[in-house]
C-alpha cells in the first residue's frame, strides 16, 4: 500500500504498523534509525551492494529486510534484489526520517 499523501507522526505511524509491523513496543527511534540506514543504503540507483558492511555478512538477513521494503512499495529492484533502489514513496520516507527528529518524534 502506498504511503500517505501527507507524512505525519501519526500517518507515517498508522503506516508502519500496517504495512511493515511496527510495534509499539519497539523503540520508535531505533526502528525509524535503522530504517533509514536501510532506505539511505537503496539510494545508489542499480548498484550492487555490499552486504557484508550493512549485513556484517549475513545475506539471509538482507534478503528477508529488503523483501519487507519491496512488498511494502518503498525500492524495486532489477534482475536481482541485492541490487535494490528506492521508488518514490521510499524516497518520501527518506526525505520525511532525515526531517524529523528520529529520537522525538512519537514521545507523547
């Protein structure tokens, strides 16, 4: 599903539940930090990447994260998903996680 028009706390909130199983109980700055540390790692348009600086080596853990980010509408990929790029909305999310302040922004 795409991600809200309007990226607010609480859509952006809403989203993640929904599309890629955010939990409350997850501390949002750590989710949203690694997050866009996977999304900024996408941002090289068809490149291949380098598995074993973000993973420490582990290509099964790479694989199952960037699944989640492709079914959830954020990169594509070409012939392989090691080779990943964020589409538009990952690009939104990346733009709206650089914006806010990653360690406040669900405090109530």
């Amino acid at each position: 599903m795409a991600l809200p028009e309007e990226l607010t706390p609480d859509s952006v909130g809403d989203w993640f539940t929904r599309e890629l199983g955010y939990c409350d109980c997850i501390p949002a700055h750590e989710w949203l930090n690694m997050l866009g540390t996977l999304l900024e790692w996408c941002d090289v348009r068809r490149e291949r990447k380098r598995f074993d600086v973000q993973f420490k080596g582990n290509e099964g853990f790479a694989y199952i994260c960037l699944a989640a980010l492709e079914r959830a509408g954020l990169v594509d990929h070409g012939t392989a998903i090691r080779c990943p790029f964020l589409d538009d909305d990952g690009r939104r999310l990346l733009d709206w996680i650089r914006s806010v302040d990653v360690g406040t922004v669900w405090e109530d």
